[in-house]
C-alpha cells in the first residue's frame, strides 16, 4: 500500500486507540477516525487539527477509500464491528482478544475466508525485536530442549469492570507462548484467581498451560500489584532467558549449568547473566507496517484469525476453570 494513499480508518481514539492513530497519522495512511465521544474528539482534533472524524459505523464502512479498519474498541464491541467491517468488504486489525467467546471468534474466522479478506489480531508482543529474536534462539537451539515458559503481567493501575483481568492482561502471554511453541495450543489449561473488589470480576487469575511435547508454563496477571512487572522467563536444558519489557535492555540470558554431584545430586552451577545489544523497534509501528503489508499484497498477517481463535480457545477453557 502506497504511503501516499489515506486508505485506513480507525473505530475508537481512547485509552490505547490514541496510539493507533499517532502511528497511523505518522505512516500517512490514515483516512479517518470513527469515535462516539465528543470529549474525545474535541482532544483529537486539537492535536491533528487535519484528521477527519466520522460519528457512525455506516457512513464509516460506506467510505469506498477505506481499505483497512483497525478496531480499538472496549472489548466488548470487538465482534460485532468486526463483522461489520468483514461484510462491507473491508481487511480488519482487531485489538485483543479477537471476541469474547469461541462461537463468535470462528464465526469471524470463517467470514473473512468466505469474503477473501484478511483478519488480524493485535497481540503486539509479537511483534516486539526482543521476542523475535527470542524466537530465532530458540529455534536454532541455543537455548537447548525448551523446559518451561513463564510470565508475570502485574501492575497497580485501571480497574475495569466490564472484563476481568485474564482477558484484559493475558492475551499478551498466551499468544507469545503459543508462537514459542511453533503456533500449537496447550493440550491442556487450568486456571485459578481471586475477585476482590468486584463480584465474578477477577483481578488475579494463574492459568497453567500444558503442551504436547512436554512443556509446561503458567501466565500470572494481577491488577493489585504494588510495583509494574512484565517479564516471560523461558527455561531451557542449556540456558535461561528472561525477557523484561520494563527494562532497557529486554534480553538476558543466563547460561546457568546443572551439574550431577556423585551422578545423583544435582547442584546449581551459576554463571553471570549477559544481554544482548538489539535493535529495538516500535511493536506497535511494526504491527501497522504489517497489517498495511499485507493488505497490499493480499497475504496471511502474523497473528491472523486463526492465531487468535487460537489464544481465545484457551481464554474460554481457562475462564471455565475460574467459574468451576
């Protein structure tokens, strides 16, 4: 897609649809923005005095220019304008999660193949330099045999009420786990969590996952945490890594040894941690480049439906572990 060509509209400028449309309106590929708020769109205009705002779904699908619709809406909404933008003949970036249950989540899948057009979901992480070069460790075997993967997304900030925090914090971790494990779901998830300040709302969940090949991890979120903490710790016969995203660096690996005393005693043998020197990028500009590339030469996104139908299959069968 030329750069020259405004053919991207955006449903929603909030919280994070902000971000979506400084890096549209940075890449010149942003048509228009469909927002509801007027308090949001009196901000918006003040900062892209040039940007157009549509204020209804239909004369915004109706637009023949728009190519592309990036959705950043509440959750919640996420099914139903995705189907809409699919049936006006539109390619879709939807935020995470893709829907709030499996049925609607193939529903949308099966549309965008029927109609030919290309559906993707933002689970940003992958995306992200530090996990790509994750995957190419692991994948040429630096790491050794993959043992265990885990993470931790805690943080003290919004508490939201229409969804609890395993959909709002673990989609991000699902997904990066699923990809390290070559895109294959979990043969089997388990969940627990606690609802303290909203009945049925969970502000900690602990989902276990566990793969075919033997591999195990588990994703901890939490909204009542005292400090912010992103990090994913891949444990491998050979190395560790961790992956932080709230540090500088993001990578560091641990070449940690285990070493069998008397052929029966293991016994840690610690070695200093080294980090890597990346090139870090914008995921967020890295996920717009993409989902705009492949609308240009009609190929499979990255994180395509399938991908998060994938992630949503496990969200639903931890969220029935929750309730059970």
């Amino acid at each position: 897609m030329s750069k020259s060509k405004k053919q991207i509209g955006l449903i929603g400028a909030g919280a994070w649809g902000k971000n979506h449309l400084r890096n549209l309106h940075q890449l010149g590929v942003l048509n228009c923005v469909l927002e509801t708020s007027a308090e949001i769109i009196k901000l918006r205009k003040s900062e892209y005095p040039d940007l157009e705002f549509v204020k209804t779904l239909e004369n915004f699908l109706k637009k023949d220019e728009i190519k592309g619709v990036v959705i950043a809406a509440p959750a919640e909404l996420h099914y139903e304008l995705t189907k809409k933008a699919l049936l006006a003949g539109k390619d879709v970036l939807v935020e995470k999660p893709l829907a709030l249950n499996v049925k609607e989540g193939e529903e949308l899948v099966n549309l965008a193949a029927e109609n030919n057009r290309i559906l993707m979901v933002g689970h940003i992480l992958q995306y992200h330099s530090a996990v790509i070069k994750l995957k190419e460790m692991i994948d040429n075997g630096d790491l050794g045999r993959i043992r265990y993967i885990y993470s931790n997304r805690l943080n003290i900030g919004k508490l939201r009420t229409e969804e609890n925090v395993l959909w709002s914090f673990a989609p991000h971790d699902i997904s990066l786990i699923i990809m390290l494990m070559n895109g294959e779901g979990p043969s089997n998830v388990e969940a627990h969590g606690g609802s303290y300040l909203n009945n049925d709302i969970y502000d900690t969940t602990l989902t276990t996952l566990e793969f075919k090949n033997g591999v195990k991890g588990h994703v901890f979120v939490s909204w009542l945490h005292p400090f912010k903490e992103q990090k994913l710790v891949v444990v491998g016969s050979e190395k560790m890594v961790v992956f932080d995203d709230m540090s500088k660096e993001k990578l560091f690996i641990y070449p940690h040894k285990i070493k069998w005393e008397k052929g029966k005693i293991p016994v840690a043998k610690k070695e200093e941690f080294i980090t890597l020197d990346l090139e870090l990028k914008q995921p967020l500009e890295e996920e717009l480049k993409h989902f705009i590339h492949c609308i240009d030469i009609r190929s499979n996104p990255k994180t395509d439906g399938h991908e998060g139908l994938t992630v949503l299959k496990v969200l639903e069968e931890a969220q029935n572990k929750l309730k059970n």
